[in-house]
C-alpha cells in the first residue's frame, strides 16, 4: 500500500490520479503533522511499502512570525516519516524546494551545493532534509519549485485573476524552473523505481521570472499580457526574503538512468485551461 500524505493539495491530486486504487490518501485532516508525536505510530499502523510526503508548511511569508509550526510540519514531522519508513522497511518520497539555497549564484545550483536559506521556510525544509536523512540514509528528498497545476489555486491561477482586471506589478528579477505537478509526479515515481535515495533536483527544464510567466498565462488565455508591469524585488518587499536565482539543475539523472523532465511550456496551456475550466481563474 501506497500513502500519500497532503493528498488534496495540488502535488498529491497529481499522485493520486497516477496511482489510483493503490493509493491511500491521507490529509491534514486526518493525520495532524504539527502533533509530532503520533506521526510515527500512526503511519507505523497502516505497515505502508510506500510514503509519499507531499504535505508542508508553505506560507512563505506567514513562516517568518510562525517559526516553530514551519519547523514542526517542515523538519519535525518529516523526521520521524523517515523513523516509520526505516522501521517498516517502507520507502519515504518527500519535497523540498529550491528556497534551500540563497539564490546568489550565477549558475544553475546541484544537488552538491551547499545550502543556504536566507528565510524561515526554507530553514525548515532543509533542516527537513537533513533530518530525515540522519535517521533513514534511504529516504527520496525531492527538491523542487514554483510548483503550477490546472487544479489548484496557484500563481498563474492568480495571474489569470489580475489578467481579467487591472493587471497589477509582477518581480521580474527572481528566476527559476516553473514545475508542473503532472511532470512531477511521474519523475518522482521513476526515481523511487531506479532506487534513488538522498537528494535529487526535478524540476520541468526552462526557466523564466514570475513576470515573464505571468505573461505567458495569460496569452494563453487569450487575455491581455499588457496588462503586467514588470518591478524589481526591492519595489515589492514580503516580510519573507526570495532568492533572486531559484534555478535547479540535477548532477545525478544520468547516474540512474533517468530521463530529464519536458520543457515546462509543454503542460503550462493544459494547465492554465484547467484552472480557467474549473473555474479558479
């Protein structure tokens, strides 16, 4: 049996359409991961061959003043999902995010890079990293970004939103790789079956900056791109700091066999058609 923790956002949706009666889905609501310590007997009940976390504290800017609730979701949990999977003899698949890194570099960043986060979030979900791998050497770390789906409000459900109004000003200085969920989920899979452990970089290839991308949805959806003004990050400060260089690149695919996931671009039109068919835009 397959468990996906966090099955209702848009990353587990993703695995859930994938895997479907081998799936067991499990949400926030059914297992608190901010009460960390009945995580490890309540996954330890369900004896799982498979965990796949896709459940995390990802307000980025409410991280700042809520630190300890990040890190509990973000670190503490995802340390003792590593504890139950390394006792059951269970395979652990988890996320993390290219906020890891301090987004300073001028070239792509590795899986060797050393991190450095520059805000709450991403301290948690490094400290997730290494947590769980202290404890349990065979857990999957997937880090990962700018995550988009057609089913779930995301940014270019957003995007779609300002593109039907007044438009608005979108950060044109912070780059990185736009992930599509249903490349995602399908690469994840392919690791986990080629016996990848530690961490390994998935993201969908191209990258762009939000303002950029902001203008590809909505020419897709036949709305006015113009209607974007691009700014800097300094005109448009969050209580959170933002790597200005989000851009991921694995040094480990070729390794394993594994084949680079499509140009991002390749699913953004089903996506933004999705989410304006269900209405989220």
């Amino acid at each position: 049996m397959i468990l996906v923790l966090g099955s209702f956002g848009q990353l587990g949706t993703a695995f859930r359409t994938i895997l479907g009666p081998d799936a067991r889905s499990i949400d926030m609501e059914d297992l608190d991961l901010s009460d960390t310590e009945t995580i490890y007997d309540r996954l330890s009940a369900y004896r799982p061959e498979m965990i796949i976390n896709c459940a995390a504290y990802t307000a980025v800017d409410r991280a700042e003043s809520e630190p300890e609730i990040a890190r509990a979701i973000n670190a503490d949990a995802v340390r003792e999902m590593a504890k139950a999977a390394g006792d059951l003899g269970a395979r652990l698949v988890t996320f993390s995010t290219d906020y890891v890194f301090d987004g300073t570099a001028n070239g792509s960043y590795v899986e060797s890079d050393e991190p450095n986060p520059i805000n709450i979030y991403g301290l948690t979900k490094r400290e997730g990293e290494v947590a769980a791998l202290a404890v349990n050497p065979d857990v999957l770390v997937v880090r990962t970004s700018w995550l988009l789906s057609g089913t779930h409000p995301n940014f270019a459900s957003t995007m779609l939103r300002l593109a039907g109004g007044e438009g608005g000003r979108i950060v044109n200085d912070q780059r990185g790789h736009p992930t599509l969920v249903d490349d995602l989920a399908p690469a994840a899979l392919e690791a986990v079956e080629r016996g990848v452990t530690g961490i390994l970089h998935l993201t969908n290839q191209g990258t762009a900056s939000w303002f950029g991308l902001a203008g590809e949805i909505a020419v897709i959806a036949g709305l006015d791109s113009t209607v974007f003004e691009p700014c800097t990050t300094a005109d448009f400060p969050t209580p959170a700091r933002r790597p200005a260089n989000s851009v991921l690149k694995s040094e480990r695919l070729d390794a394993f066999g594994l084949h680079e996931m499509p140009h991002y671009r390749e699913g953004l039109e089903e996506a933004v058609h999705g989410l304006v068919d269900r209405g989220l835009a």
